[in-house]
C-alpha cells in the first residue's frame, strides 16, 4: 500500500466513539437558521441562554430572532448582504447572526479588540453595509471613516438581569469598563440605531427567504492574517450545517435537549461560533454564556448549572492547571472537556491530569475548515496528537512545497478534504488557487500547517509552515524550542521566532517570560545553557529578550507574528 492509499484507508475510524460512523449523515436541503428552528421547536420551553443569571427561552429567543430579521427586511436588507458584528458575547449577538441568515444575508464577525484600521479593513473588503455594533465599542467605527447604510447600537446591559445591571459594567473587565458610551444626544446625531428599539417596534414576522445551502454564503470570518491585513473565508450555509453534524457524529454520547455547556470562548472567533454557539443551539443545549472569561464566575457556574460540556482553549487549562480555585468542579462529572484554537503544551496536559484525574480532548481546527477538522477520540487521547479527522473528513500529508504524499511518519504540509472546507478566500482568486488545490479530481485544502501522521492514525503538530525557521541550511521548529522553555520550571510564557540575517539566514530568537520570584534571578546565560542541554545545537536560541508579557491573539495564544515584525523592524 503506497502512502496516498494508506490515508485514503482511513486508519483512524478505529478509534471512532462506539455508534460513530466515518461518514456522519448531513441534511443536504437545511440551512443553518432551519436547524436553530428545529431545535427551537423542539426545545421550545427549554433554556436556551443563561446569561449572567437571566434565562431565555428557545420559544424567546426565536421570537427575538424573528423580531429582529423582520427590523432588518424593513431597513432593506436583503438576500446577498453583508452584516457585520462587532460585538462581545451577548444574547444580541445570536440574535443578530440568526436573523441575518434567515435573510439570505451574510455575516462578518469584528473582533474586538481590531484597531480601527482593521475595522475599516473588514467592513470595506467584506461589503459590509449594516453593522451591528456594542456601544462601547462605536468610537472605533466613528474613528474608521467608513460609511455604512446603518449602524445599529446596542449595550450589554441590556439582557442582564434587574440586580445585576447595576454592575453591569464591572462583567467587562478593565479593558472594556472605562470605555465610552454614546449618549442619546450622540446616537440620534450619529444616526444611531437602538438594537432594543427595533425588537420592540417590530413583530416576528420575517418576510420567507428561499435559501440555497450549497451556493448561498452564510459567514464571512476573517483569518488572522500571516502578513499584512486578514482576508476572509467563504463559508456557506451548507458548510455549517455540516460542521455541526460532523461534530454530533463524533460526540454520539452528548444528547440533543439535554447538555449544559459552558459558552465564554469568544463568539466573532470561528471556533466559539461553531463548538458553542451554533452546535450547542442546534442540538438543543443549555449555554451559560458569559462576556468576559471571570474564572470565578465560570467556576461558579459550572457548578450551579451542572454543566456537561467545558470547551477552552490553551491559556485557560494553563492557568487552571495552577489555580487554587480548580477544584472547586468536580471536572470527572462533565462529560467532554476540549481545547482547541492551538496546541497544548505536555506540561499543560500531565498537570490538568495530575490535578483533576480527567483527560483534555485535544482538537484541531481553522476559519477555512469552518472551525473543527480533528479531534482527540472519546477516552482514547493521545498525548502530544491534535487527534484524528472528524467523520467525513479525508486527510493526508504533502510535500512542502509539492504535491506528492509523502510516507506515513514523515513530516509535511497537512492537507484536508470534506464538506466543512471552505469555498474560497473572499476576493483573493489567487490565494484561493494556491490553497484549493485538484489532486487526481478531487479538491483539497493546503492547511499551511506542518504536521507527521502516526501508524495509528493521530496527528502531530510541528509548527506553522510561515513559523518554520532557516538556520544554516537546518530547519528549525519554532514550537519544539518553545516546547523545551516551557519545560523550564521558571519560565511562564515563551514565543520563538526567526529573526533575518544575511550569513546564516535566520538567527532564532526566544521572548521569554518568567516567573515572578525569578525575575532578576534567571539571566539570559542561565536560559540559553538550559536550551543548550535538551535541544541540538543547531535548534538553541542565540537571543533572548525577556518581557513581563507577550502579545496574544484573539483566543491568546502568543502571537508570533507580532514577535516576527517586531525582529524585523529592529
């Protein structure tokens, strides 16, 4: 059996759930607001939302939804537009996306915590013609310049509950309390629209749109970019409706109607839109939603609500893994606890387990996949493996820059196949070439990403392709140093990037955070003797920078990107 036939064998269906079908049945006629109606039909006096105390509805949340899409027919939305979101998690803004698609409209979540620049960015590449904006958050798109047909305001407060507007502002954090509110003075100047006034004003009666699954593009989310500004992935309604049934397929043990999950990754980033928001409204699930991620409050929770299902992502299992709250849950009673949105660190996994006696289910996803492509089995986890395709999805393993299959065991560019890839990139044809690519009459996505496949089936992640680092000819993962800091027992966050040099063509580069009783005790010698001893000498840092902190993404993973332009720019 040559390499393409062994990926093309499936060698990890084996280790699928007991009732989980390598090819996971998905309703090819229903678009992605049909399956919030199913579940709202179903599911109709269920909670749907428990947000910071106050409860809503599935029968509530629909009538909100259609309240809110009747509003937008009548501001002239129609098929084929473009809403943007610039919103926090809030009931507004499942309220908000659902109702754009019941139009045949198109979505484009913000991030926010994007510069103006970004914002502008975003709004005028995506064709963005409505946005629906938090109130804290509108000086940022006055700052853009960009003219919208209309921009729509509403404030978090406004779904809490009684007791607990008063301190509304306090659920924000510091980095969002002290920010500005227009006034009603402002917003009737600006031309602002009140989100709560339009749900008031209109009944739930939507005009009927005919959706098209396969060809009508459902969301527009934006990458973060390797270089230069972020570009956007064509993600269709069909994509979505599949993603949600892929995931149900390979989690046969949750039960629609009945799970309680945990809602605080950040809805505008793909992987919180998908694993909570919009498979946990599909299949009937409870979501205690939550604006900020306050540990206390999501502990707390977890234990009134008795969730079921915990979804984090890298920076909360580190910081839980120490934290002397932790047990408080009892985390062996919550049946999937997963992390996704990066890799995590062996330490990270050997403490949570030593700690809790529960196993992380490692996953792996992208924009282009429409959030989820892998994922660690039900009670067959592999340490230091992202784990195996969902159903539905092919996977193998190319060369880097060819596309011949390289043998099992080797390492390559990761490239998937399935009906939760995305159509293209958004107005890059070129792009979109390069990366949707024909192999014997069958398309496949070049993930970018450099990884090694294992007899067994289970994937490893070595490291970005754009973070490969060219030292002397050697080839250098950025992450496999970074894994050898992090074992380091005074160092808290590490980052390694390669900054350019003429004579040996990268020199690699550590940003270093330590811990605080080691700051001023550990020098830069100390670190890289420490490198010197686990690593090949070709792999330890020449340079190292120590930081009280490093930038992040969204979902707070380390940024290497900016640690990269930084270097570059010295």
């Amino acid at each position: 059996m040559n390499a393409k036939e062994f990926y093309m064998s499936k060698p990890w269906v084996k280790h699928y759930p007991e009732g989980t079908s390598e090819i996971a049945d998905i309703p090819e006629g229903l678009s992605a607001p049909d399956m919030f109606e199913d579940a709202a039909a179903k599911y109709s006096k269920k909670s749907a939302l428990i947000f910071y105390g106050r409860e809503i509805s599935y029968a509530q949340l629909k009538e909100l939804i259609d309240r809110f899409a009747t509003a937008l027919a009548d501001l002239g939305v129609k098929k084929g537009d473009t809403i943007a979101l610039y919103l926090l998690n809030c009931p507004q803004y499942i309220i908000a996306y659902f109702a754009t698609l019941k139009l045949g409209a198109k979505v484009t979540p913000i991030s926010p915590v994007y510069t103006s620049h970004e914002i502008k960015h975003q709004l005028e590449d995506s064709d963005a013609s409505i946005m629906v904006c938090q109130d804290i958050l509108y000086d940022n798109v006055e700052r853009t310049g960009v003219s919208l047909k209309h921009v729509i305001v509403t404030s978090v407060l406004a779904y809490l509950p009684k007791l607990k507007k008063v301190l509304g502002k306090s659920l924000l954090g510091k980095d969002y309390a002290n920010l500005h509110v227009p006034t009603p003075e402002e917003m009737a100047k600006a031309g602002l629209i009140d989100f709560e006034a339009l749900i008031k004003k209109y009944p739930p009666n939507p005009p009927q749109v005919k959706i098209d699954p396969k060809s009508d593009i459902a969301a527009l989310p934006y990458t973060g970019g390797t270089t230069g500004l972020p570009k956007a992935a064509v993600l269709t309604h069909y994509n979505i409706v599949a993603v949600v049934h892929q995931i149900k397929s390979l989690w046969p043990f949750l039960e629609d109607g009945k799970e309680v999950s945990i809602a605080f990754l950040p809805f505008f980033h793909i992987y919180g839109q998908v694993v909570n928001m919009l498979t946990g409204l599909s299949r009937g699930f409870t979501l205690v939603l939550f604006t900020t991620p306050d540990i206390e409050e999501i502990l707390d929770a977890m234990e009134k609500y008795k969730a079921s299902t915990f979804n984090g992502v890298p920076t909360m299992f580190e910081f839980l893994k120490e934290y002397e709250k932790t047990y408080r849950v009892n985390w062996k009673k919550v049946k999937l606890i997963s992390c996704g949105a990066d890799t995590l660190h062996d330490s990270t996994v050997e403490a949570w387990e030593s700690r809790t006696g529960t196993k992380i289910h490692e996953g792996f996803g992208m924009t282009e996949t429409t959030g989820v492509s892998h994922s660690n089995p039900y009670q067959k986890t592999k340490k230091g493996s992202f784990g195996v395709p969902i159903p539905n999805v092919k996977a193998a393993i190319i060369e880097y820059e060819g596309s011949e299959f390289i043998p099992i065991g080797e390492v390559g560019e990761m490239i998937l196949s399935g009906p939760n890839i995305m159509q293209a990139y958004w107005k890059r044809e070129e792009e979109s070439k390069k990366s949707l690519i024909n192999i014997d009459g069958e398309i496949w996505l070049r993930t970018g990403d450099i990884v090694s496949m294992d007899e067994e089936g289970y994937f490893h992640f070595f490291d970005r392709k754009r973070d490969l680092i060219k030292f002397k000819g050697y080839s250098v993962f950025a992450r496999h140093v970074e894994e050898v800091l992090y074992s380091h027992p005074q160092i808290k966050a590490a980052g390694v990037v390669g900054v350019p040099d003429p004579k040996v063509g990268n020199i690699i580069k550590a940003y270093v955070v330590l811990e605080s009783e080691a700051r001023g005790k550990v020098s830069e010698e100390d670190v890289i003797k420490f490198c010197s001893e686990n690593l090949a000498h070709y792999k330890v840092p020449k340079i190292i920078e120590f930081r009280g902190e490093l930038p992040k993404t969204d979902v707070g993973k380390v940024s290497r990107r900016e640690l990269r332009e930084e270097g570059e720019a010295c």
